[in-house]
C-alpha cells in the first residue's frame, strides 16, 4: 500500500462527499448520490485498507501510530459507509421528499420540525409529532433497522466483539469510562434539573414536566420571548461584527464562502462543508432568527473558522482526519458566546433583566443536553453491543425518559442515532471546551472575545487542525488531559442560587 497515494485519494473523496452533501442540503441539489462518489474510490475503502492501517497503528510509534490512527477511523468508518451507502441514501432520499399532512396542507416531513417548535397549541403539537412519529415508523424504520443490523453485522465479521466495541477500539478510548463520567454528572445534577426545567414547564406552559413530551421542550428551547434580540437580519452582520472584534475579518477570508440565499429545500439550520481544507470552506446558512439560529450559525462557524484557519502545509491526514471532539470543541468556543452574559448586553444590546433572564434559560437548556447526550451514549451503548435492534426501542424512550423526565417515544430509536458513536464526540467536545475557556478567561479576561489577541490565540490552535487530540491541546495548555469537573462545576454555578 502507497500512503501518499491513499491520502491524495482520500482528500478528493473528502472534497467530492462534502460538495455533494453541500449541494443537497443547500437545497441545489435534489438527490443525495453518495453512492456513485464511494464506488469511485473502490481503494479506499476494502477491508485490506482497514486491516493495513490496523496493523500499522499497532506496529508503529509516535507521529506514525498518531497518522495510522487517523488512517485507520477514516477507513474504518468509510468502509462502513460504503457497504451501506445505498440504504444511507434511500433513507435521506425519503426524509426530503415525505410529506406529511397537518390541517389539511401538505408539509415537508423536514421543515414540520420547525413548524412544531413554533406551534403554541399543544394540542396541535402533539398532532404534529404524531404523525411526525408515525412516519419515522412506517416509512423510515424498515430502512433502518436494515441500516443498523447491517452494521452490527459487519462490525462482527471484521472480528470485533461488536459495533460499539469496533468504535471504542478505533477511537482509542474507553466509552463506558466516559458512561460513568456522564452518569455522575446526571446524578449531581438531578435534583437541580427537575427543579429548574420543572419551573421553566411551569411557567412557559403551564404543565408539569413529569408527563410532558419531547415536543413541548422542542417548543419552549425555541423560546420565541427572546426573538426581539435574535433578529434574522442580525444573524449575519452580528456573527461577523463578534468575529472582528477578535481581529478576524470573514469577509476578507477568500476561502470561506457564505452562501445565505432562501431556498426551498435548503436545511433551515446553518451547516459547514468542508471540500478542501483549507482553501474551499462553505458556510450555509438560511437565516429565520431566534436564539438557537444565532447559535447554529456562531456553532457552524466555529467549524468554518477552524478548518479555514488550518495550515495548508500539514499532512492531509491532520488537515480532514482525527478526533471530531477538537472541531466540535472549536465550534462549541464560539456558539456559547450566546450565553455569555457580556456579550449578551455588550453585542446584542440585551439589558442587565433580560441577559439574566436569558442566561438562566440558557443554562437550563444546557443540562438538558448534558442529560440528553449522557442518556444517548448509554441508549447507543445498548444498541451496538447487540446484533439485533429488535426491544431496544423500550429502551430507548426508557433511558431517555429517564435523563429527561418528558416522554422520549420508542419510534425514534434508530433515526436519533448518529453514526460512529458521534455523541462521544459532542460529550468530549463540551469537557474540551470547558477547559479552553477557563484558559481564555484567565488568559485574556471575562471579555475575551474582544480581545485581539484571543483571538490570535485560537487561530493558533485552530492552525493545527484535526493534528492534536483534545488531551494533548489541553495538555500544551498546563491541563492534564480532559476532567469533566470544570464542565459539571460550570452547569452547577450557572444554576445554583437562581
Ligand atoms: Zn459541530
């Protein structure tokens, strides 16, 4: 096997999935054909590749255990999703053009999402997540327990124990570790969350949270209160004013395009593709306003920022490939400026009243996440250490009923589900960024994110790329690797005494 070879095949692969993703989601595109992309690059992706760089990882040491590590997951993970492909695009295929029917009008499947987070009736929410339900079931489930058990199958053969087994190995560290860390922060925080997302139930609709449902929350986290402050025309001129502030011009960064146009089957939530990092970065958003718009479009751009930052001189293997939980944890920097009680009032105008009220919203919205993903990594956990998928949707809305108190609804439970273990990724990447701003605000002051010289410090970190682990950049930072306690202490301090 030629290395260089692989890689210069595994960077226009990279190039071409992430244009074609673009060009679906950006709504420019109707079909998502990632089929005919993967049979383009038959190399890439048989298990000779995998069981190479296998080999390679267990045999070598240093930078070249680290790159045949990278290797490794894009070729394990490829390898996955080629086999699959065609069921993956069958799947996405289905959910852009299912309709479903809500008060006699033919709505997408896609964009009933949002019509259900703005619904204040909730009676016609229910309705509106029925049906939203009855289709994952009929339509969307056959495929994906195919997808799934498909999977499961493949993992086996390739002899490991099972799929989460394959993801713990190839990702080089311990889940159920991880597991327990998250269920810790679930216990310390339990009573804090039924007291706090209790009141938020109480006031917003009037009903208690024991009994609710998964799309009451879905309408309160839309939180419509606060929309004055998260204009849409904002959206883009505020992103890019934060940006400057911090010495970074997006509008003289050549290679981040912006495309903001109003199509109709773009995705409404903002989304980052990365063709060639770092010179061709997309950054896609349709602005609709709200809170949680400006925080997918300061999320997403954490993603642009970061990859169009990376030196183009690294190996393509630290450019694209490695642990998510670094891009994530970047992203996650900038998207939680949204709760930083300064910028609130400093940025957005908010007054003194409505940043705390804001913040404490937010911080509410926050655990639910925390407790969302710790109830996923359990769920997923079960899921993948079996062959079958068949019961585990009881677990499912067990488990995340559980964390979350509102009913979860067992029809979900193979379409909430990322592949790869992906939510290891977002848990790590939130502990990562804990531990990044706590270096920030000593380093910089509580107003870092008017500091140029932050935000040369994160251009800096963003220039390695995918290159270093979250351990080893908080490592450099005099940290001794990922500790969950700044994150939990943070959770808890945002709450405490409100
Ligand atoms: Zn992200």
């Amino acid at each position: 096997m030629n290395i260089d070879e692989f890689c210069i095949d595994a960077e226009s692969f990279l190039g071409k999935i992430d244009k074609e993703y673009y060009l679906h989601f950006a709504g420019l595109k109707k079909e998502l054909n990632l089929k005919i992309i993967y049979d383009e690059y038959p190399q890439l992706f048989d298990a000779g590749s995998v069981n190479f760089f296998k080999d390679l990882f267990n045999n070598s040491k240093g930078g070249n255990k680290k790159k045949a590590k990278h290797l490794l997951e894009f070729s394990a993970e490829g390898y996955m999703g080629k086999r699959f492909a065609h069921i993956a695009d069958r799947i996405a295929n289905n959910e852009a053009s299912s309709k479903i029917q809500i008060d006699d009008k033919e709505v997408s499947f896609r964009y009933s999402d949002i019509m259900l987070s703005n619904e204040e009736d909730s009676k016609k929410r229910s309705l509106i997540e029925d049906k939203r339900l009855k289709t994952t079931a009929e339509i969307f489930n056959p495929d994906l327990v195919q997808f799934w058990e498909s999977m499961h199958t493949e993992a086996e053969s390739f002899g490991y124990k099972n799929y989460a087994d394959m993801f713990m190995q190839i990702k080089g560290f311990d889940f159920y570790k991880l597991e327990k860390e998250m269920d810790m922060l679930v216990s310390s925080t339990d009573s804090l969350y039924r007291e706090h997302m209790g009141r938020l139930f109480q006031n917003k609709l009037n009903i208690s949270l024991e009994g609710s449902r998964a799309s009451d929350f879905a309408f309160i986290k839309r939180a419509k209160e606060f929309d004055m402050f998260f204009k849409k025309e904002q959206l883009i001129p505020i992103f890019k004013d934060t940006m400057r502030m911090m010495g970074i011009d997006i509008d003289n960064q050549s290679n981040i395009i912006m495309d903001v146009d109003e199509r109709e089957n773009k995705s409404p939530r903002a989304f980052c593709c990365t063709v060639k990092v770092p010179s061709e970065i997309y950054l896609v958003v349709m602005p609709t306003g709200g809170q949680d718009d400006y925080q997918a479009m300061f999320h997403e751009g954490g993603h642009a920022e970061h990859f169009a930052n990376t030196k183009g001189n690294l190996d393509i293997a630290y450019r694209y490939l490695g642990d998510s939980a670094v891009t994530e944890g970047y992203a996650f920097c900038l998207e939680n400026l949204a709760w930083d009680r300064n910028w609130l009032i400093d940025v957005l105008g908010m007054n003194n009243e409505a940043a705390d009220d804001f913040t404490y919203f937010l911080s509410i919205i926050n655990l639910f996440f925390l407790r969302r993903y710790a109830g996923k990594l359990k769920y997923e956990l079960l899921l993948h250490s079996d062959k079958q998928v068949k019961g585990k949707d009881i677990e499912y809305s067990h488990v995340l009923t559980d964390n979350l108190i509102m009913k979860y609804f067992p029809e979900n439970y193979l379409k909430d589900v990322d592949e790869n273990f992906y939510c290891t990724n977002y848990i790590r990447a939130w502990i990562f960024e804990a531990q990044v701003k706590e270096y920030m605000l000593k380093k910089f002051g509580y107003k870092w994110y008017k500091n140029r010289k932050a935000g040369d410090f994160l251009k800096e970190i963003w220039s390695y790329g995918m290159k270093y682990s979250p351990e080893e950049v908080l490592e450099f930072l005099d940290y001794k690797g990922l500790d969950i306690n700044y994150l939990l202490n943070n959770t808890i301090n945002l709450l405490k005494g409100r």
